[in-house]
C-alpha cells in the first residue's frame, strides 16, 4: 500500500512526463520487492532528492535520473558505484552508505524508468519514411547518413522511451521546454533562434553556443555563423523546435507506429549511453 | 571609514617593497593598501572594493593576459585569493592551498589535505579562502577542522578539529581575522546540524569562544523552535562576516532551519536562522539580531557578505549595514543597534506583500512548501546567493550578482524521513519551472533608498560574484567564460575576455611593481590581468 502511496505521490509530481509505469525498464532487472522500493523511496528523499528533485526529475544541481539515459554506466553495478563513489569533479558526492541501502535505491531509480519496450510498427517501412516521403533525414543522422541541424539519432532507441520518441514527432517544442528546465544544456542547443543582422539579413537557424556577446548558430542550409550580438539589429529566441510537429495530417497513426519501430531499433551496443548530464553548475 | 581610500597608486607602492606580517593593525587599515587584497572582501567592511584606479574606464580596453595559474584541481572553484607582499594565495576544491609569485604566477608551495573519503557536503567540496595573519595562513576544512599554515613553506603549524564532520559539519567560507583570533562559520545545514561561530587563538589553535546560531535549552529564544527541534535545527554561517573596528562589532549572516523545506516540526520563528547576528569579537557574546526571514520553508540562507556604509539617511548621518538578501528584498539596517530602516524588493517576490515597519515580512498566503509543488519566486537558489557583493564609496552604489528564477518547492509529511546524523535532513525538494527561464543580472542597488539604479543582463546561468574598483568599474563573469568590466554608474559593459570556463567567484585587484592587477579564477585557474604595456 505504501508503495502505491509513493509512486502515485512520485507520478503526481511527474505528471507533465506520463507518470510512472512498472515493472522495470529494459536493461538490468532488479528484484523490484516492494520493501526495497519503499525504502529505497525514504532513502532516495534523504539523500538524493536535494539535487535531484523530489520525482528525480532532476533539480538544480543533479541530472534527470527517469530518462533511461545514464552518463556514468547504467546497469546496477554502475548506479550503486555511481552513488558510492560519487563523480568526482562534480556536486555528486561519495555516499557512506550500505550496499544494501544503495541497492534499495537503486531499485526505486528502475521504478521511475520509462519502458522501453520495442512498439508494434513495421520497422523496415519506418526506415523508408525516415529517408524518404517523411523527411527526417533531412535534419537527422542516422549511422552516417542525413543532416545535420537535428539531434543524431544513431542510438535513440537505447537512448529514449518509445512514449519520448512518439512525443518528440508529434510535439517537438514540448521537451525542449521540460528539459530546459531541468538545465538540461542539450534542450536550449535545439532552440529557434532568429538573427538579423545590420545589412538586413535574416539567419534562422539553431544555437550552438552562445554566451552574453555572441551566439553561434547554425542556419538551415547547415551553414555555421558566428555573430556578435552588438552588431545585430535583432536577435530573437523561440520555445520552440525548428522540426515541424508532425501531426496526423502529416503522419498517420500507422506511419507514427513504424517511425517510432524504427528509431526504437537503433540501439547502442553499450549498455551505458552516453548524454543527458549536467554536471557543475 | 572610507575617506582613507583616495592614495595615488604611487604613494602605495612605496610600502609593497617592505615585507612585513601582517598585523591586526594592518588589517584594520586594509584600505590605506590598496596594493595588497589582504582579506577575502578585501577590507573589514566587506565592500570588495579596491582604491586602485590605474585600470580605469577609459583603459579598461588595454586589459590583458598576464600569466594564468592552473590549480589542476576538478570542480567549482568558489575561491577568493589575497594578496600579501608580493605573494598570493588561494585555495581550489577538496582544501588545495597554494602560494604563488605575483609577479611570475610560479607556485611557492602547495597544500594537500587527505579528505575523508565520504563527507556530508550539501553542494560539492568547495572552498571560498584563506584569512592572514602574522606569518601565517588560516583555512577552514570540508572535514570540519581549521588549520594554520605557515605562510612561506605551507607546512601544518596547527590543526584543530571544530566540530564531528561525521554529523554533517564542514566548513566552505573563508576565515576572518580579528585582532588575535581567527573566526569561522560552519556549514551544514542541510544536515541537521546545531550551527555555529567559532573563534581561535591564531597563535595556539586554543578555541576562544563558540556562538551557537541557535539558542539551547534554557536559552532566551530557544521558545522559537518546536519541542527539541532546536537541536537539529540548521541555522549555518558558512559564508565570511565584516567586522567594524570603531564598534568593536562582528557582523554574520546565518543560513537556513532544518529540514528547510518542511516546518510543522519547527513551529516558530526558528532564531537565529535567516539573520544576521552582531556579535563582540572578544566573547562571542550576541550584541544584537535581525531575521530576515522568520520560519523560513524556502531555502533563503542570509549567508552573505554584510557592507557597512557610513550614509546619511533622512538628514541623518548614520552606520549602516546592508544585505541584498536571497529572499529577493534589498535591507539597510542601523549597524550600531540593529534597527530596521529599510527593505525593497530587488527581483519577483510573490511570498511576501512587503516588509512591514518592524522589519518583518507580510506574508502572502498558501506560499509553503506542498506535495503537489507550490510555485513562489524567488527560486530556492534564491534572488542571489552567497556571492559577493561590492560597494563602491565613489558611487555610493551597492552591486550584487542577482539570480532570476522561480521554483515549484515540494514537501510531503507522509514521506519525511527522520533525522540521523550525517544524512541530509531537508524536508523535500525544489526546482525550477518547466517553460520558465532563468536569468542572471548584476544590479546596482542605491543603499539610501533601496531602488535598482541599473541592471545589467548576462546570458543565462552566471554564478559569479562581483567586485568594484575606483577606476569606475564593476567586474563580473558569466557561466559562459566571459569576464566583464562595467560602468559602475551605468552598467554599460565597457570591456570582456573569454577564459574559457564558468567565473564562479568575485575578482580581487593588487599592484605590484607599480602596476595595477585584476585577478579572477574561472574554472580551474586563476587569471591574472594588467594593462598591455605600450611598445
């Protein structure tokens, strides 16, 4: 009963990310014994929640831990040395904690996890609407081939949920703001920025970095520019993705379902992706 | 206080080729040496501000690289270097020390402290510097110990453990020195700690006094915490206080209650959590207090640098000192009896209506901590932080870094964990808003009044304190590498550098050889600039 009480206090907290789903996500499986996950809950809100956030959504100094996505190593062995040791160079400390306290907690993290699972799409015919009639190519990397404006999409399936892939089609802007947020650095890197310069010249494109005095973006014909703020007449930030959403009069249900197959089988032969952290603020 | 600030460079550098200690006398009179930076805000006043004017408004263009001194060391460097003789020194993360050749950026010595290898630390193993004095050098630990160094070879003169780094105290902020003792304030309020001020013998180690920043059993104000909550009651000074030689008067900001998040356990209003207290250096004994935020549940540490500034307020000349404080309202208080004169918010407040005469927020309602997240600006970071801020006597203007962020702060009884030592003790969480975006400033603050003269934004994420000098400037830094000049009557920006890695800390200014440095860590090293010499 308590567990229930935590995970529907944690989905709350969540909301705005689909909730919670049990049992565990793909990678490693803990024996999810519901003791061990309450506990893992209590110590999770004692030692971790101050930097991670009350969901593990990710607060002002520690990483998202619900993504799936683990920059030091993602199996079990990984997290409890992760929690351990801590992450040197950065806020995340050592822990004196017992091996049984780290492994309560860890199986809370697998609770909190996304599923993973493979979804019911053509995966050969998503690849043919990736390349072709669909577009996606054209801003997106897959294995060396496509562009370049767009996040590389090479492991996304061991990277991402299938409910963060079906989002990121329909919806592109919306985990660009969530991530944002959580000072997910990656999420403003896939911003509209908008410059136009003092001989009237309109450059869109997305930032690479930027900084007080400059911003370097690349425009939509991949071409990158380096610009002074002080010398445009305007500079001009949107919330929202250069990728158009793609909604069902773009994308039928069916297209989505082999799309999404398709990025779901481009899986990274680590266990361990790489991304999503944020260290030293 | 100030009217001895006005030397031509010249006139100091007669005294920077006679090596000296530095004396209590010295310290007091900070401000006739502009040359040396021989504290952490460079003068009791705690104004960081530096008379040399060399480097000025309409120079700051030459400003160049001069040599860089790589610490070598991973992770926020929050350090401030002084600057005595010809010598600096500075720490870097996990208690590195060094001592290193100004004129050449080549290390004299280095100090290495075997840590524990697990500690109870809220925020990273950071270390804001060193206090001086005779031939000493003085550092407060992650491990909870203070240390003496000797200032020429860095070899342990004593070391005395203040507090059980196992129950989660430590200490970050850099010491004070006031006539024979060196001062220091833990940190730990994340842990449930009782915390502290403590002052040492700087010949002995010989701890001089203790001030508990909360009162214990039988104690006037032990009545503001609920049942025994006292004691695990957080209330930390981990950031470096001022010091007002004429009053004989110590001034130390103290951070948040714990858990800080979650109150019902702590009904009250949790003295001396969120104040500054006034303290007489030679007992530790408590002259008066100010809290700024009573019961806090948001997070609002006071720990800041207080600036004392002689000002005339309604036709009256008076000893003031000021705090541009995290729970976004700007306070001038009467330094000399604690009285409240003022406060005006500085950035978005949605907890508090105002501040009413009595100095004591007007609360707006359903503002607390919930389990479904209750959304209240400022941001648990706080409308600033514990970075440093300047004033500038030449434009009377006070400037602190400023942090623009509102957060959802969460708490929920049915999953409060209890206290057990060493473990952090916060009472749940909070974080920024989802399609919120958060900004960084610095502001120029008008100490008379409480109005914003000038705001100056940076790119998002800035983390740097600031640091004023008599050539009309305001030095800062953002998260991105630049370090910045502005006009200190403008806030126009007259001049940057990339350096390359996040300025996470105030610059300081020194002149050796009669030339006027400006010196600032980002990242890993410190950087140490002067005008480019014409050829």
């Amino acid at each position: 009963m308590r567990v229930t009480n935590i995970v529907m206090r944690s989905a709350l907290a969540a909301a705005f990310i689909g909730g919670l789903t049990f049992p565990l996500s793909g990678q490693v499986a803990s024996p999810a014994v519901p003791q061990a996950v309450t506990r893992g809950a209590v110590l999770f809100r004692q030692e971790c929640m101050f930097c991670h956030g009350v969901s593990a959504r990710g607060g002002m100094r520690g990483p998202d831990l619900t993504t799936g996505m683990w920059s030091h190593g993602g199996t079990d062995a990984d997290l409890a040395a992760t929690i351990s040791r801590g992450v040197p160079g950065t806020a995340m400390p050592a822990n004196n904690l017992t091996d049984d306290e780290i492994s309560e907690i860890v199986a809370y993290l697998r609770t909190l996890q996304q599923p993973t699972a493979i979804s019911a799409g053509d995966h050969k015919r998503g690849e043919n609407l990736f390349f072709g009639t669909a577009r996606c190519s054209s801003c997106h990397i897959v294995n060396g081939r496509g562009g370049l404006l767009g996040p590389e999409l090479s492991t996304v399936g061991s990277a991402r949920s299938r409910a963060y892939i079906v989002e990121s089609i329909r919806e592109p802007g919306r985990q660009l703001t969530q991530n944002r947020a959580f000072g997910d650095s990656i999420a403003s890197k896939y911003d509209t920025v908008t410059a136009v310069t003092s001989d009237g010249r309109t450059i869109v494109g997305v930032p690479m970095n930027e900084d007080t005095f400059t911003v370097q973006l690349m425009d939509t014909s991949e071409r990158v520019h380096s610009l002074q703020k002080k010398s445009l007449k305007s500079l001009r930030h949107e919330d929202r993705s250069l990728m158009p959403a793609y909604d069902l009069n773009r994308l039928s249900s069916s297209d989505l379902d082999d799309l999404a197959a398709y990025l779901q089988s481009l899986r990274n032969t680590s266990s361990a992706p790489k991304g999503g952290s944020r260290e030293n603020r | 206080m100030k009217t001895a600030r006005t030397f031509a460079l010249g006139l100091c550098l007669a005294a920077s080729s006679v090596s000296a200690q530095v004396t209590p006398e010295r310290l007091v009179d900070a401000a006739r040496e502009p040359q040396q930076w021989l504290m952490y805000a460079g003068s009791y006043d705690g104004s960081r501000f530096s008379a040399l004017d060399q480097i000025n408004r309409t120079n700051v263009q030459r400003l160049a690289l001069q040599w860089v001194f790589q610490t070598g060391v991973r992770g926020r460097h929050e350090t401030t270097p002084i600057v005595i003789d010809g010598v600096l020194y500075l720490t870097a993360p996990q208690n590195h020390a060094y001592a290193v050749d100004v004129r050449t950026g080549r290390p004299l010595w280095h100090y290495e402290r075997n840590l524990p290898k697990t500690m109870s630390l809220c925020c990273g193993p950071q270390n804001r510097g060193l206090a001086a004095l005779g031939d000493r050098v003085f550092m407060g630990t992650l491990d909870a110990h203070v240390v003496a160094l000797d200032a020429k070879t860095g070899r342990v003169r004593w070391d005395v453990a203040a507090a059980d780094a196992d129950k989660g105290f430590s200490f970050t902020g850099a010491p004070l020195i006031v006539k024979d003792k060196v001062i220091v304030g833990v940190a730990g309020g994340e842990f449930g700690v009782r915390g502290f001020i403590d002052a040492y013998d700087t010949e002995s180690g010989r701890r001089a006094w203790r001030f508990y920043t909360i009162p214990g059993e039988g104690e006037r104000g032990v009545d503001t915490w609920k049942g025994d909550s006292w004691k695990r009651g957080g209330a930390p000074a981990w950031v470096t206080g001022s010091f007002d030689p004429e009053l004989n008067t110590l001034y130390w900001g103290t951070g948040n209650p714990g858990p800080q998040m979650y109150g019902p356990n702590r009904l009250g209003d949790n003295l001396y959590s969120d104040s500054l207290v006034a303290l007489d250096p030679d007992t530790g004994a408590l002259k008066w207090h100010f809290q700024f935020t009573p019961h806090d549940v948001h997070d609002w540490d006071s720990t800041h640098t207080p600036i004392l500034i002689d000002e005339t307020i309604a036709g009256r000349p008076r000893k003031l000192v000021a705090v541009a404080n995290r729970n976004g309202f700007f306070y001038v208080l009467d330094r000399v009896t604690g009285a409240f004169l003022l406060a005006r918010p500085y950035t978005q407040v949605t907890w508090a209506k105002e501040i009413d005469a009595n100095g004591r927020p007007v609360l707006v309602p359903n503002t607390d901590p919930s389990a479904e997240g209750t959304r209240v600006c400022p941001s648990g970071t706080g409308g600033t932080n514990w970075h440093s801020p300047s004033y500038s006597p030449r434009t009377r203007l006070f400037y602190f870094f400023s942090y623009e962020q509102c957060d959802m702060f969460m708490s929920d009884e049915k999953l409060e964990p209890p206290y057990r030592p060493g473990r952090l003790f916060i009472g749940s969480a909070f974080f920024p808003m989802p399609a919120e975006k958060t900004e960084t400033a610095v502001r120029a603050v008008d100490p008379k009044t409480g109005t914003v003269r000038w705001t100056f934004k940076q790119f998002a994420d800035a983390w740097a304190g600031v640091f004023s000098t008599a050539g009309g400037l305001v030095f800062s830094g953002d998260g991105q590498g630049n370090f910045i000049a502005l006009d200190a009557d403008t806030g126009r920006d007259l001049w940057h550098i990339q350096l390359g890695a996040a300025i996470q800390t105030a610059a300081v200014s020194f002149a050796v050889d009669g030339r006027q440095y400006i010196a600032v860590v980002a990242g890993d090293a410190l950087f140490a600039l002067a005008l480019r010499t014409e050829p």
